[in-house]
C-alpha cells in the first residue's frame, strides 16, 4: 500500500499530501490509511528533510472526499465508532472547571477506579463507587482512634494499619476491621503508692 519513492518532491506535482486528505475527509490519520486500504489506493513515500512526506493522486483524493467525505459518510462512520457506546452518560462533575458535560470515561487506573477525561479543560480525574467507612481502631502504639489507614493483606491475610499520628504499622488478626486491644505503654500506667511500713 505504501510506496517508497526516490524521486524529488516537484515530480509529484499531481498528488496531495495526507494531512490534507485527512482535512478533507474530517478524519484522524489511521482512518484515512483504513480507508485507503479498503479501496486500495496506493500512498507514495518521499524523504523531505529527517521525514517523510505522503502523497495520494489527485483524481484518487477527489473521489474519496465525494465517497467519504460527505455528511452522511461522516454520520455513518461516528455511528460504527468506537467511542459511541450506549452507556449511560456520566453525570458527574469536572473538579478542575466544574463543567458536567462532556465527561468521557478513560479506562480503569491501578487501583481499579474510574479513570475520566473532561472534555472542556481536556483533563483527567478518578472517581469511585463508593468510599470506604474510616477504619474503627486504636493504635496499639500510641492509643489514637482517628487516622488509621489500611495498608496491605498480609500473606496470612490480616490487615496491616497505619497510624497518622505516630506514623507506625501493626496488623489487625483476621482482617477483622475490630478495635485490637492496645499495648500497655509503661509511661501511660500511673505509678503505684509506695506502701506504708
């Protein structure tokens, strides 16, 4: 389908380039290579510079725009895309413009969370299903029930916590989302009274 040419560019005073092509037909440029495969035309190859340039016969150009480059073609083919899904359109809001329309999905990030591409400030954001309660436990270190993190699943299958306060891990037995009982610091304890001899 392509073909390499040596010949200097003025030989091909005849052709268009595939940029222009692409203009014409209102497509990306593996579009246009399908639709050059399909109805088997060949594209000239010429170096120009450290590149490469493409070029397409004239008459072949024009009778592709008349094919498909008209309104219907274009509806034709936005309807075979494969971003035109029949799923529910997202609802939600841009954090960046706060924009609602226009939101498409991207994909599953790492974290198997909805990845989303706003269309209006062409940024990316994630959104979940559902957020987790906080975790109820105490830190056996340091005695604190606010800002506990989960972690991990340890390779017994106990959930290892982070405390936010003094920033050290212990595990939970089970996976069981329990208060542990905590450790018993002997700075915490009061001293006992000394007996009376």
């Amino acid at each position: 389908m392509i073909i390499d040419s040596k010949r200097p560019a003025f030989w091909y005073d005849n052709h268009v380039t595939l940029s222009a092509l692409c203009r014409s037909l209102h497509t990306g440029y593996h579009n246009t290579l399908r639709i050059l495969e399909t109805e088997g035309i060949h594209v000239i190859r010429i170096p120009f510079g450290t590149r490469f340039r493409y070029l397409i016969r004239r008459e072949d150009a024009r009778r592709l725009t008349i094919m498909h480059g008209s309104e219907f073609a274009r509806a034709r083919r936005s309807r075979r895309s494969a971003a035109r899904t029949n799923l529910i359109p997202l609802a939600g809001r841009c954090p960046h413009c706060g924009q609602m329309e226009k939101q498409w999905r991207n994909g599953l990030n790492s974290a198997g969370h909805r990845e989303v591409k706003c269309g209006h400030c062409k940024r990316f954001y994630t959104i979940t299903f559902g957020k987790r309660p906080p975790l109820e436990s105490v830190c056996v270190h340091c005695g604190a029930d606010t800002r506990q993190w989960r972690q991990q699943l340890t390779s017994a299958g106990n959930l290892t916590i982070r405390c936010g306060h003094c920033r050290r891990h212990y595990t939970i037995q089970g996976n069981r989302e329990s208060t542990p009982t905590p450790r018993k610091s002997p700075l915490s304890h009061p001293r006992p009274e000394p007996f009376a001899w």
